[in-house]
C-alpha cells in the first residue's frame, strides 16, 4: 500500500474518534470544527453549533444606510444573526448577553486590497527569510488586523492558503481570508523579483525564490497564464490576480509597461470564469487599465493614473475600481533615490484624482490599504480608511464602502467563495461578524483609527474575540 493510501485509510479511520484529545479542547473545552482541505470547494466552518449572544440597547449601523437605526436588540446564533428587534428572551444557557447601553452596532470592516504575509515583514525580510518564518509574522498579524476590526480581508498576492486554513479551523486568530494565491506577472513585470543573472528561463519552468514559495507566477504566453491561473484555483484561490502593468515595488516594471497582451489577459479571465469567478488586475494606467477591460477583467487594482475616457469605459462595463488611500509614509520601505521610491510618489500623486473620477462616474468603489513591508504601517490600517474622506466621501458613505460595498466586490467568486453567506450588513441571515463602537463613527469617523480604545466588542463568524463589556 502506498504511504499516500495509507495516511487517508488512517485519516478515515480516525473519522470515528480516535487518539487523545487536543491541548485545546483539553483546556479549554473547545472543539475544533470539521476539517478544512484548503480548497475552495469546501467552505470553512467555524462555529460552535448552539453558542448565541444577545446584544441589547444598540443603535444599528446596517452597512447599506447611512444612517443610525434606533436603540434595539440584535441576537446571535451560532454563526448568523438570527433577529433583530426588541427581544423578550431569557438567558440561555451559555448566552452571552451584552449590554451596548446605546452604542453602535456595525459590520466588521473590509479590507479588500491586502498581503497577509508582506504586511508586516520589511522588504529584505520577505525576499530572504524561510516560508516557516514569514507564515508566524502573518499570523501575528492576522490576530491584530481582527484587533483593528477587519474581519474579513481579500488577500491580493502571497501564499496565504495555510493561514487560511489555520484561521478557518479555528487554531489561529484572525480575519476571513479570500485568498489570490500567487500573483501571476511576465517576466520583468511587477512581480518579477528575479536579479537578471537569473534569466533566461526555461518556458513554463519554475524557478525563482517567488515561484517556488507561491508567491509569484510568472507567465509569458496565454498557454502559461492559463496553467498558472489554474494552479491558483486548484489551491483553493476565491479569485485570480495578475499585474497588467508596471508597479512600485518591483525592480524591473516602468510604470508605463503594458504587461500582458489582449489574448493573454482573455486567457486569464477564461480560466476564472470557467470556475466561476472572476480576474483583479493591478493596472495603474489608462492604457492597462483599458486592455483589462476589454479582456472582461472584473476589478481594477488601484487605477490611480486612469483619466476621463478610461473611468467612463470602467462605469460603461460595471468594472469595479478597488483603489487605496496609499500615504507616502508607505515609501518609507525603499531607498529615497531609488526608482521604487520615486515610481511610488509619481502614482500616490494621482490618488486623489482617481478619486475623483470614481465619484464623477459612479464608479463601483472599493476600499483596500495595500500595505507591504512595514508593520507601523499595518498598525494604522483604520487610519487608511478614515482618510477616505479627505477625497469627498463622508464618514457614512466611507463606512458603507468598508463594509457592504466591499461585500459586493467579494461576492464576484461565486461558487468560489470560501465563506458563503452575506457580509458586511447586520441583517436577519447574514454572517455575524460585528464590532460595538464607543460612540458613533457616522458622526466621528476618527473612532475607527483607535480600534483598541474603542472596539468594544468584536465578533467574528458569530465567536467573541473582544470584549470588554461582559466578561
């Protein structure tokens, strides 16, 4: 019998019930959930059937209105809200009941534009360190981004299945995850972190430091990118992504490189399609953002150098625009004469344009940080989004993009979604992932940038991860 067919019969076996319980349910009663196998086929499940938590005297921030609802109840169970209204209810046993005593309700927040394992780690430590160690530093971060209250994040560009999984099982603390796998970049391209004394390279072969920890996936023909979009959705990616054209970081793509031909780009969103999802592109420029379009790409990474005809071509298609309120503290990760340096101001000079247009042309918006290679940074994720509203929007239409909005956008990888169900709203049947506000951030946005003094209580899938209320 082969090891493989052995270590499934064993598997199997154990189906039954089988070896010592784990350190965690040994001490603290919980039982894991089912297994996950990482793909996207099988939705996670991490709820503790039967657990409820009654919030009482909460005005409601629904994440579609912008408005407050008035003082009410909102109940919990299992992993979905299952009433919203003043309810007549005795505590159960193993009820948690939480008094808001007025404050706000609202959807945990979204961040749909982040790397969860080149948040936090400088750019030297993510080119150079082992798998094994970049994985801890994420997963540190995971447990702070939920801290911050972003319980769902759409991972861009990194290897982040096994935080996933880790996350969805219930070992590790952190937000959902819909995860990209490897960015899929041309050689050269943005992505292609390669010196050039590691070129050529062989068609179809992976070779590089990147490729081979599943970061990147380089492709140069519309054959390559259909295997290499392929290979991400059989690791379980919720969506594919691909770098039309030249970005900061990278130390080889000009800002105006057009990477990807037409019939590559198609090639792409064919293979995603075929699996029910969709492509996001990083496209800076009118002309890569146009291609994408045009190649059925559903959302555009970042945009920022788009003009007139391109936004009216993007609202012409329903393209959603996800865009960051990148600050230049962000540049502090590369040399100030460096051509990193200089390509990251030239593109955060266009942010508040693209803005802009997005407003002009009723764009489909949403919100993301992209932040790579500082953990100060990471840290000021909500502040990244209450800077929003220096481009226009106003504390509710900012929040309402963070949150049902951004839903939305996750919502595109259909039966790839990994976490069926509704997000950010508070309604009857959607997925309870909440925070309880110190205050009103309709009327003061500036509550989100101190998450720590201010989220009171966050829960995540219907399970308290803070709280400072009831104990």
């Amino acid at each position: 019998m082969s090891p493989l067919r052995m270590l499934l019969l064993a598997s199997a076996l154990c189906l039954t019930g089988c070896g010592e319980r784990t350190p965690q349910e040994t001490v603290s009663g919980f039982v894991p959930p089912q297994d996950v196998t990482g793909t996207s086929a099988a939705p996670a499940k991490t709820s503790v059937p039967g657990t409820s938590v009654l919030f009482r005297n909460v005005r409601v921030f629904n994440g579609v209105d912008p408005v407050l609802k008035d003082a009410t109840d909102v109940l919990v169970r299992g992993n979905r809200i299952v009433q919203i209204g003043k309810a007549d209810l005795a505590a159960e046993t193993g009820m948690t009941i939480i008094d808001g005593g007025g404050r706000t309700l609202m959807p945990g927040l979204i961040d749909n534009h982040w790397h969860s394992l080149a948040a936090r780690p400088s750019i030297a430590v993510a080119m150079t360190a082992t798998a094994g160690y970049l994985n801890l530093l994420a997963a540190a971060e995971a447990s702070d981004t939920l801290q911050r209250g972003f319980t769902t994040v759409r991972d861009v560009g990194g290897a982040s299945f096994g935080l996933k999984r880790a996350i969805d099982e219930g070992w590790q603390a952190g937000p959902r995850i819909y995860p990209s796998g490897a960015i899929i970049a041309i050689t050269g391209g943005h992505g292609d972190f390669r010196s050039p004394d590691e070129v050529p390279r062989a068609l179809g072969a992976a070779e590089s430091r990147q490729e081979i920890m599943g970061d990147t996936a380089i492709a140069d023909t519309p054959d390559e990118v259909r295997l290499r979009a392929r290979e991400q959705l059989m690791r379980g990616a919720s969506q594919i992504k691909l770098t039309a054209g030249g970005g900061v970081s990278s130390p080889h793509s000009p800002l105006d490189v057009v990477a990807f031909t037409p019939e590559e780009l198609r090639a792409a969103v064919v293979a995603a399609n075929n699996w029910g999802t969709y492509v996001a592109a990083h496209a800076f420029t009118p002309e890569t953002i146009r291609q994408s379009v045009e190649a059925g790409v559903q959302s555009i990474e970042h945009g920022v150098l788009m003009d007139e005809p391109t936004a009216q071509l993007m609202a012409n298609h329903g393209t959603w625009l996800s865009i960051q309120p990148i600050p230049e503290e962000l540049l502090s990760a590369f040399p100030p004469d460096s051509d990193e340096y200089a390509k990251g101001r030239y593109a955060i000079a266009g942010i508040p344009r693209a803005y802009a247009l997005a407003k002009k042309y009723k764009l489909k918006t949403a919100f993301g940080t992209d932040v790579l290679f500082s953990a100060a940074l990471a840290r000021r994720q909500g502040e990244m989004l209450a800077s929003i509203t220096k481009f226009g929007y106003t504390p509710a239409e900012t929040l309402i993009m963070a949150t049902g909005t951004n839903a939305q956008l996750l919502a595109l990888s259909g039966k790839r979604n990994p976490y069926p169900g509704k997000l950010g709203v508070v309604e009857v049947g959607a997925l309870a992932d909440l925070l309880l506000v110190d205050g009103d951030p309709l009327s003061d946005i500036s509550l989100i940038t101190k998450p720590q003094q201010n989220f009171r209580v966050i829960v995540k899938d219907g399970r308290i991860y803070k709280n400072t209320i009831t104990r």
